[in-house]
C-alpha cells in the first residue's frame, strides 16, 4: 500500500512597514499572523509556517525592527537635544552568535537625539543646533563593542554636516585662530582644521551604514539647506548661510580627506549630518529599506516561501522607490506570490502587478473616517491577512480540496 505524500504546511513571510500613526511594524507583523493562523485552523489546513520580518525604511520605525529581529530589548544612554539640553535616548546592540562570523552591529536613530519633536517646546534655531547628541549615542555603541553601526537619519532639527556629531566622538573642529567652533551649522564658515588627535579609537575601524530616503546632495538648490532647512526654522538668510558653510565644510573635508562629498546622492540627508562620517570613515550611504532588509536577513527569510505579505499606510507609486515594499519584492524569488496590505491602496492592479506583486488589498471594509482606520487597524489587519491566506490557499489547492 503506498502511503500518500503529505504536502508540507505552507511557508508564509510577514514583511511589513510600519503603518505610521497606527501598527508598529511589529505589531503590523502579529496581527498578520493571527489572521494567517485564524484562518487555516478554520479551513482545516496544517498549520502553516509563519515567519514575521517587521521591516522600515530607516526611518522611524527602525530601531524597532531591528531589535525584533534581532531578539534584542533596547538600551538607554544619556545624552543631549539639537538644542544641547539633556534627554535619554534609545539605542540597539545585536548578539554575535558563537562561529557565525557575523560581527557585532549597533543600530541608532538619529531623530532618538536631533530628533524635531524634542525641541519643539523651543523657538526653532537652525544655526546653532547640533547633532552632538548623536555622536553620544554612537560613542556609546562604540564602548559597547558594535563592529558595525547602522545609522538611520530623518526628521532631524540639525543642518550642521554631521559636525556635532563627530565632536562627540572626540574630533575638534578649529577656526583659523585654534579656537572650537560654536554648536551649529551657523558657524561652519569659520571652520580651517579639523583635529583628530582625541577621536574615539573604535571610531575609523568600524563599519560605518547610513540609512537614508532621500536623494539630495549637500549643497546648492536641492542641498540639505535649501529643501530641509525652512522646515528647521531657517530663514532665508539663514539657508544661505547654511549652505554656505556646508560647502566650505565640503571643501576642507575634500583636503584633508581626498573625499569629495559634495554631489553625492543622500549627502543631504538630516542636515549632512554623513558628510564627516563618508569623509573620514568611508561610511555607506544605503537606502534605508534596503540596508534593513539585508540587516534582517531578509533575502534569506524568503528563499523557500510560498508567500509573503508585506504593506505600509499608503501603497502608492512612492512605495515602489526604494521604500519597504520595492524591498520585499527585489527579494523574493520568483516562486513566491506577494501581496501589499495597506491602509490605502492607490494603485490599479495593472500597476501592481507590473511592480512585481501579485496584489495588493486595503484595510478599509467599507466608508471609513481616518480615525477609525487607526483604532481598528490591527483588526483590520488581521481580517484582511486571513483573505488574503484563504484565497492564495485555495489557489494553491483547488476549489474544494483541503490540503
């Protein structure tokens, strides 16, 4: 008698964004699989095997996943504001797993010091704010023993080319009569030589990857001043005069370094703040989905699954540039169907399946208000995954037929 092959229950990947405002992208990921389990157990089907891979885009929302992926809780570390007032911030250490040859990465928002929401109790001041806060948190992953830091940038109240930064890792940045300068991006233009004699001395030998979503350069009309700086508080004086010291600093850097970082794509990012790190360090400059899917390992969560389900808050034509989902997809190989759920969906299904993706499904069940879209969303969430899984399941199997 021949026994009858049993099919293997199905792998399934649950890969989402954060939806901003409302699920946590872990949160995002749970409800997702209770809507997968929910829905095999009332079809009758095995068990499938769910594998949850919360992701970001490198920005907020990225700390969070990295430490769920990782298994790791946060850590706290004290450090300053944009404004130099003291706050605490949070920070994530992976573990090394004995013989992986892995090394040891940190992983740190940016916004979790600079970040525009704790200084805004304050008149904003574009001039002076720094990012020395963000060094403090990155020296702190250095004295943690991190190989490697991966640093997310975005919503930063700063526009001073990462200079704070630096001078919290001990460089000195010097006007031509010796003298440190002032906190700030206002007083780049007096900067002459910069001093590296004090600097952390983990600081050049790690790894160096930062997270961004943007393309701008330092300088000029598209640069970090002239698009980012107004929403900082800079006038339009003070935007020349940002701009004007970001390329000075630019230059300096390029003589002391042989690094030119003026054009390069991202630089503009949260104030330049990579500009000092790219120059000294040869830091990396990595859209942020891309450097938290590989930081996760995503590629290989989805080498033999059957299907992923990933989404954001809004599925639209900026989700297929370099934000989570594009990720999700240049990952997944061929045999693996991919399905977005978002809490709106913008895109006909000519354009979705052209972007690589099987489909894509909106939260919403009827007339929503935007409120109640972000009360329910996890319930919401976990309806739709389980519509989701009952249709795929009986695509795979055929009508009538169980698994």
């Amino acid at each position: 008698m021949i026994t009858p092959v049993q099919p293997r229950p199905l792998r399934i990947v649950l890969a989402p964004d954060s939806l901003k405002g409302s699920l946590p992208a872990a949160e995002a990921a749970l409800a997702m699989s209770r809507g997968v389990a929910g829905a095999a157990r009332r079809l009758g089907h095995p068990a499938p095997d769910v594998v949850l891979a919360p992701l970001a885009d490198g920005g907020e929302g990225t700390l969070d996943a990295l430490l769920a992926a990782w298994g790791a809780a946060s850590r706290s570390v004290a450090c300053h504001d944009a404004a130099g007032r003291p706050r605490t911030a949070r920070y994530g250490l992976s573990a090394r797993p004995a013989g992986s040859g892995r090394p040891t990465r940190g992983v740190l928002e940016a916004a979790e010091a600079n970040g525009l929401p704790f200084v805004a109790d304050l008149p904003l001041d574009a001039l002076s704010a720094t990012s020395y806060g963000v060094g403090e948190i990155a020296a702190r992953l250095l004295d943690d023993g991190a190989e490697e830091i991966l640093l997310c940038v975005g919503g930063s109240a700063t526009t001073d080319g990462g200079v704070g930064l630096l001078s919290a890792l001990g460089a000195r940045f010097l006007d031509r009569d010796g003298n440190l300068l002032p906190p700030g991006g206002g007083s780049l233009a007096a900067l002459a030589r910069i001093d590296l004699a004090g600097l952390h001395p983990r600081a050049a030998a790690t790894r160096w990857r930062i997270a961004v979503d943007v393309d701008n350069p330092l300088c000029g009309p598209r640069g970090a001043a002239a698009v980012f700086g107004p929403q900082k508080g800079a006038t339009s004086g003070d935007v020349a005069v940002l701009d004007h010291g970001l390329a000075h600093l630019a230059r300096v850097l390029a003589e002391a370094t042989g690094v030119d970082v003026v054009d390069l794509p991202g630089m503009g990012a949260a104030g330049g703040l990579a500009a000092v790190l790219v120059a000294f360090f040869a830091a990396e400059i990595v859209p942020g989905s891309a450097l938290v899917a590989d930081a996760v390992g995503l590629a290989a969560a989805l080498a033999d699954a059957d299907l992923v389900l990933t989404g954001e808050g809004s599925f639209d034509s900026q989700s297929l540039g370099g934000k989570v989902v594009q990720a999700v997809v240049e990952n997944a190989p061929a045999t693996c169907a991919v399905v977005a759920i978002a809490g709106r969906v913008q895109l006909g299904a000519a354009q979705v399946q052209d972007a690589g993706l099987a489909a894509a499904f909106s939260l919403a069940t009827g007339p929503l208000q935007l409120e109640d879209l972000i009360r329910d969303a996890g319930i919401l969430m976990e309806e739709t995954a389980a519509h989701v899984y009952g249709v795929f399941a009986a695509a795979r199997t055929g009508p009538g037929v169980r698994p």
